[in-house]
C-alpha cells in the first residue's frame, strides 16, 4: 500500500506543503493564478504545532477500516480499490459533519469548492493526490517537503528505512561509537535553541 | 517540474558540449540546483514572507485563511513592499558602491598614488568638470580630477542634499520628481533610509514606502551608476565601435587562458595590461605556450570588450561552464554576479580561482587583494600564477568549444553620436519619420527559469523586424552578441527601415552599450533626445525590458527606468503578487505617478508586442505617423 509516510522530527513548520497542496487543488493549478480564483483553493494537509516548536503536518492516513465511510449517511466517501485511496465524491456531500467527527485523525475540513456549482462548504480532505499519482508523479506535499519530513511510497518499504536506522542507532549505542543523529545536526542545534527560548517564555 | 533536456537548457550552442561534459562528470551547475530547488516556496515567489524583526518571521497566507497580517500587524501590502524596497536598497548598493570604488581610484590617481592608472580620456573629464561647476581653464588635468572625485564623494554624502547627474533630465521630470518627492538626494542616505523605513514599526503605507524605493532607485540610475560609468570613461577611455568574438570557443587551446569575471574594471584592466606586457609574454612561451588569452564573464567582460576588444567567453549562466572546460589557467573574480558554486567547481580541474576584493572572499579560493596604490604589480602577480598553472592543465579533461560569433561593441553615447555624424539629429530624423518606430533598452541578467539566452534573443529580434532600434547592456547584450545579432550584416533581419538607416551608417541593429551600471548611457541618450524634442522622457516612443532578470540590482535598474519615465516589461515574476495593491501601483497606478509603469511577461514574443504597442501609443501621441511594416524576407 502506498502511502504519505509523515517523520514528524523533520518538519520545521514552512506550511510550504500547504501551499503546494493548495494549488494542486486549485482549478488553475498554477501559484500565481490559484491566489486570485473564486473559491479561494483550501489545503487539505495542515501543520500545526504541538509542543513547544514540534509540529506536525496532519492529514487524512486514508485508514482502513475507515470510519469516516461507515458513517457517512449519503455515500459520498468511497475507496479507490486500487490504490486505497479515500475519496469524497463533492456533489454527494450534505455538510452534515460526521465524517469530520468520526475521523480520528480531525483530518476532514470543510470548504467551498470550485468542483461544484453550488455554493457551499464541502468536506475537504487529501486525496493522496489522486490526479498526480495517475501521472506517476507524487503527490504535491511530498514535492514541495524539503526536510525529508514527508515521503511517499509503500508504507512497508518505508517503514523498512526508518526501521534500519533505529537499528543503526541502537547497534552504535551497544558498539560504544558516537550515536549517529536521526535528524539533520543544523535542525538538531535549531530546534534545541528554539525549544529552550520557548521554555524560557513558559517560565515567565 | 518535468525534467528538462540538457540541451533545451540553452540556446548557446557553445554551451551545449560542456552541459553534456558537466553530465558526464556528475559536476552539478545552476540548473541542477534549481531542479533540486522545485517546487519554489509558495511564500517567498509571492513576497509574502517577512523576517525583519524576531516577533516573526511571519507570513500570510495567500489563500485567505488566517493569518492575514504578521504579530506586527503588517499586512501583505506591506510586506510586499518592505520586501521589495528591500531589494531595490541592495541593487542600488551593489551600483554605487562599484561606482564609490570607481571615484577612490580617479581620486588616487589624480593625487598620484596609484601605480598603473591614468586619466585617458581627458575631454571627459574636462566636460564632468564643467557640469560641477569646477574650474577647468589653466589647471592640470589631475588637479581638475582630484577635485571632481571629490565633488563625486559628496553624492554619497548628506551635505549637498542632490544628486548632479539628475539635472541632466528635461525640466518636466525634474519637476515631476520635486511635485512627488522622489528627487533623489544622495546615493546613501536614500539607501539607509529603505533601510529605516522597512525597520519593524516604521512605513505602513504601501505606496509611501514604495515611493522611496523610486527615489533609491534614481540614486543608483542617476548617481552611483552614471559616475560608475562616466569616471570609468575618464580612467580608461570612452568606448568605440570595436570588434571581437564570443561565446565558449574564445578559449585557446595552446594559450594561457585567463577569465575575468565580475563587474568592476579596475583590476581586470591591469590584467590586461599585464597580460600584454613583455616580460609576461616571455614567461608564457617559456612555459610552452603560444601566449596569454584573456576572455571575459558578466559585466567585467562587457567594461574590457566595451574599451579594449576583449572577447567575451559568455554571460551570467556560462561562469561554471567556463570552468567545465577544463581549459582555464586562472579564472579571476571581482564581484557581484559570482556563483558561491565557483571554487567547488574550480577544484575538479588544474583552475585557479583567484578572488581579488575583500567585499567578495570565498572559502576554496585563492586571494590576491587589489589595491590601487601597486595595481599593476597585482595584475602582473595574478598573470603569473596562471601562467604557471599551464603545466598543469590536462588535455584529457579539456573540451574548448568551436566557432566563435563576430560581434562589434563599444557603443558609447559618444560613439553613437559620432556614428551620426556628430549630433543626435539624423536618429531623431529617423524615428520622425518612422524609419525607426522607436528604441527599446534590453537589459539585465540570465535566469535559470527561463531557457537561457532565448528570451532576450527572441524578444530582439521579433523588435528590430518591426524597425525598433534595440540598444542593450550586460548580460542582454552578450546573449544577442552569441546569437549574431550585433554586427552591422545582422540589419538584414531588420525591418526595411531600420535596415535601411543601419546600413547607411554602417551600424548593428542591436547596440552594445556596455555593462550593467552603463544602463546609465541608455538613460543620456534618452534625456538627451527628449532634451532636442523639449518633451519629457515619457513622452518618448522608448521601452525597457529585462527578459531574464534575476537579480536585486535588477531592480533597481527597472525602479529608476519606469521612475524616469519609461515603460519597462520584465520577463521574470518579481516577488510581489502576494499583494494586489503593491501589483496594481506597479502596473497601473504609477503611470500617474511617473508617466510609466511595470508590465510582466514570460513570454518574449508576447513581451515584443506589448513593448510595439507601447511605441506605437507614445508615437501617436506625439503626433508621429508610423508607415506600414514590411517585415523582412
């Protein structure tokens, strides 16, 4: 199953995935354009700090069993079969709000869309970029993610990587050599000096 | 982004074996990098980013959901200009500081400390003289230079409050200027005052702050620019029509190859001269090489092929595949325009990078520090490091291209009026009577979003076929030097007018008027004719363009063309569409403010109708009739 694999220790909080997301799913796909269209193009993807200057990009996980589906009452959420992907049919969606309150990842929003030809507010959540991925690209936040805090492909495979390098850790820390960092040193001397300023502000 | 073909890269087709040398080896250019750079950020292509203060950094989002304002309350009006004022500052900065460098060597050199300078072109001197009022009749030429570089130095200062060279403008724009109070003051001070202005809590009005970049900007364009060029013209002569070749294959294969590179001519000058000295020549052959070979890159080129002839091995985007080569001794940086990526590069091949100011030091490079007083003694000392490189170039690593480009340079204001015949007559004759429906200045830099060369070539040539005399300067000029466009047989692309008019005087459809601060040329020749006319200068059928800009001096040279009044088009996207008052003063509103305004366009042939349209709107007003275009076969 492929997937958008999310290293929450990467993420310095650019919102540049949000950009890119937005624009994907604007109806002129271009930056420049999409910032004048009517609706305004929402993101799907939403990077939110946590603690301190942690943050995180939340999104739909595209899980299964999929609880959004179970109780959506008009059908508009089906599952791609071939790809996993949940998707929200726009046209059938009643704004009743239920997906949003049985995703248990708060990842569906709602906004005007300029899919359908009434004006209302719509669930709004990723589609794994269903239209890219058709064209063997990946999807838009992947692209635009410049600190390795999003990758896509087969979840296993990934999992696989991040796997080995615990391993690689755990295996110098027994070894007695100097323990290799999981992120980047620079990000690693920022978010440090980041994380004591902000405790600073928490004493006060 | 779809990966683009190697070869789509570039329309230089000198280029075109070292981009697939630089593949081969794996040795990462420009383009790379911008690959590696896309997507670009969203916030940063739009100016919507601010970092001037540590509440932030802070940005707005461009799709309306919050924030709409940064923990100051700026909004995006003001970001986009703080932001854009913000470049204007360093673009002017980045001229005039050339230009401050520029009066310390003529003020040296009239006080006779300087070893290697001399006053060449002396009726300049006399002329600047006379128009600060300096006494000129019976007094030795370095007693008038040493006070006009001193009279120089005050424009930098804050106790005259005016800039000289801005008298040059018809009275209309001088009133102009005064009504809306942007006549520029002083080089500096209008720098620090952006600075000042775009300080957290300071200008939140748009417009106003937006108002002082323009006066920055004219600073550089009628200030720190213009005496970058007039005193280069006093030291090392005012250029002519001279005749060399471009693009990679200047290279030679049994010399030593020098590069200069960067903006400033004074090192680069006594480079030459050492170059051509005896003793250096001697040390060549003894070492097995046929002699020394000096080619230049950006603007220092343009400054050496404007007053000496020396070829140009290529522009802005070239720099690094000069060094693939693998054929260069010694490549030899001032500053500006370098590309941090030069001494990696530089270290895969026998090359010496050799940084020269103490403004532009790299790390992996060698340093020999200018200094006017033993100028020429440094340039004999950085002509001998590379001779001695020679031995070690190895020949399995060169690739020199094939088939230089002709091209003729040189053409000053002064040139031009001598080509003439003397007067600025017959061009305005001609452009009367519509032979030449206008002049369009192409100018500014290359820019790896867009294929290299292409959009100032195409743009150049879709103008002249419709009898509009192209002037350009930088790396503009070099791109058309490459595609053939500067030599006079070129004016059978023209229209039949302007053919006609450039073959009469024996001319390029396309004139080379120098560097990038020699935009300052281009702003004369326009005051000048607007002068004869007793019209201002945005009455006249002239347009700017910067097809390919990329960088902060860019714009600063756009800012002080549309404030003196002329249209200009930039083919890049600046920064500011995350604003859409900050984008409809700049392509709308200031054409009330300064009678001229911003227009921007990727595509060239589209930028080469919008530029006709313009012309042909101004022509009308001024009451010109335009005949019919017949388009060359």
């Amino acid at each position: 199953m492929k997937n958008v694999y999310i290293k929450p220790e990467n993420c310095i909080g650019c919102k540049h995935c949000e950009v890119a997301c937005a624009v994907e799913h604007s109806e002129t796909k271009n930056l420049y354009t999409a910032i004048s269209e009517e609706p305004l193009p929402a993101s799907k993807i939403h990077v939110m700090p946590t603690f301190g200057v942690m943050t995180y990009p939340g999104k739909c996980m595209h899980c299964d069993p999929t609880p959004c589906i179970n109780v959506c009452p008009s059908g508009a959420i089906t599952k791609d079969p071939s790809m996993g992907t949940i998707l929200i049919n726009e046209e059938k969606c009643i704004e009743c709000g239920m997906c949003a309150i049985a995703c248990p990842f708060n990842a569906v929003s709602f906004n005007p869309s300029w899919r359908i030809s009434i004006e209302r507010e719509i669930a709004n959540k990723c589609d794994n970029c269903h239209e890219r991925i058709t064209k063997d690209l990946i999807p838009a936040c992947v692209e635009a993610c410049k600190t390795g805090a999003l990758s896509y492909g087969d979840i296993n495979e990934l999992i696989k990587k991040e796997r080995r390098a615990v391993g690689r850790t755990a295996a110098q820390f027994a070894a007695a050599v100097p323990i290799e960092e999981k992120i980047p040193a620079l990000l690693k001397v920022w978010r440090d000096m980041a994380l004591s300023m902000s405790q600073v502000g928490e004493k006060i | 982004m779809i990966k683009k073909e190697l070869l789509e890269r570039t329309i230089d087709q000198s280029a075109h074996p070292i981009l697939e040398k630089a593949a081969e080896e794996h040795i990462e250019t420009a383009w790379d990098r911008l690959e590696a750079q896309e997507p670009q950020c969203g916030y940063g292509l739009l100016g919507i980013c601010c970092r001037n203060c540590a509440m932030g950094p802070c940005r707005i989002d461009p799709f309306g959901d919050s924030p709409t304002r940064g923990v100051c309350g700026a909004d995006s009006d003001i970001i986009v200009a703080r932001n854009l004022s913000r470049m204007i500052a360093a673009g002017a900065a980045a001229h005039s500081d050339h230009g401050r460098d520029i009066v310390e060597v003529l003020h040296l050199t009239a006080e006779g400390k300087t070893l290697g300078y001399k006053i060449t072109d002396e009726e300049k001197l006399k002329r600047l003289a006379q128009e600060y009022n300096i006494l000129t009749d019976t007094r030795p030429k370095e007693e008038i230079a040493k006070e006009l570089a001193e009279k120089a130095m005050e424009e930098f200062g804050m106790v005259k409050n005016t800039i000289q060279f801005a008298e040059r403008v018809p009275d209309k724009r001088k009133d102009l200027w005064k009504n809306v109070g942007i006549w520029p003051r002083s080089i500096d001070r209008e720098i620090v005052e952006i600075m000042h202005r775009t300080h957290i809590g300071v200008g939140a009005d748009y417009a106003n702050i937006l108002l002082h970049g323009l006066r920055a900007s004219l600073s550089d364009g009628w200030g720190g620019s213009m005496l970058a060029t007039e005193f280069s013209d006093i030291l090392f002569g005012t250029p002519e029509p001279k005749e060399t070749s471009v693009n990679l294959a200047v290279l030679k294969e049994d010399m030593v190859n020098i590069i200069v590179h960067g903006h400033n001519p004074v090192l680069s000058e006594m480079v030459v001269d050492a170059s051509r000295d005896q003793e250096m020549i001697d040390l060549a052959k003894q070492k097995g090489a046929n002699g020394i070979n000096i080619g230049g890159i950006c603007c220092t080129s343009n400054e050496l092929l404007m007053r000496r002839g020396i070829p140009v091995a290529g522009n802005f985007l070239v720099q690094e595949l000069a060094l693939i080569t693998g054929a260069i001794e010694a490549m030899v940086v001032d500053y500006q325009c370098l590309m941090p990526s030069l001494p990696s590069i530089a270290s895969c091949y026998h090359t010496k990078l050799i940084t020269t100011s103490p403004k532009a030091k790299m790390r992996g490079a060698m340093h020999m520090e200018f200094e006017p007083e033993r100028a020429y003694e440094i340039g004999k000392n950085i002509v001998r490091e590379a001779i001695e490189n020679y031995e070690n170039r190895n020949s399995n690593k060169v690739n020199i291209p094939k088939n230089p480009v002709k091209l003729i340079a040189g053409f000053s204001t002064e040139a031009i009026i001598k080509a003439l015949g003397g007067t600025a007559q017959p061009l305005i004759d001609a452009i009367t009577a519509g032979k030449i429906r206008g002049i369009a200045a192409l100018v500014g830099c290359n820019n790896p979003k867009i294929k290299h060369d292409y959009n100032h070539v195409t743009l150049a040539k879709k103008l002249i076929e419709n009898d509009i005399l192209v002037v350009e300067t930088g790396c503009s000029a070099i791109a058309c030097g490459k595609a053939g466009l500067l030599v006079p047989e070129a004016a059978d692309q023209a229209g039949e007018g302007l053919k006609e008019i450039a073959k009469a005087l024996g001319i390029p459809p396309v004139l080379h008027m120098g560097s990038c601060v020699d935009i300052s040329r281009i702003m004369n020749v326009a005051a000048a004719i607007a002068n004869a006319l007793n019209v201002d200068i945005s009455d006249l059928p002239v347009a700017g363009a910067a097809p390919e800009w990329m960088s902060e001096k860019a714009v600063s040279i756009g800012s002080y063309v549309v404030a003196s009044g002329i249209f200009t088009v930039l083919g890049a996207i600046p920064p500011v569409l995350g604003s859409k008052n900050v984008t409809t003063l700049l392509t709308q509103g200031l054409n009330d403010v300064v009678g001229a305004t911003f227009a921007v366009e990727p595509d060239p042939e589209k930028e080469a109708e919008l530029i006709i349209n313009h012309i042909e709107k101004k022509r009308k007003a001024l009451g010109l009739t335009t005949p019919p275009i017949a388009a060359p076969m």
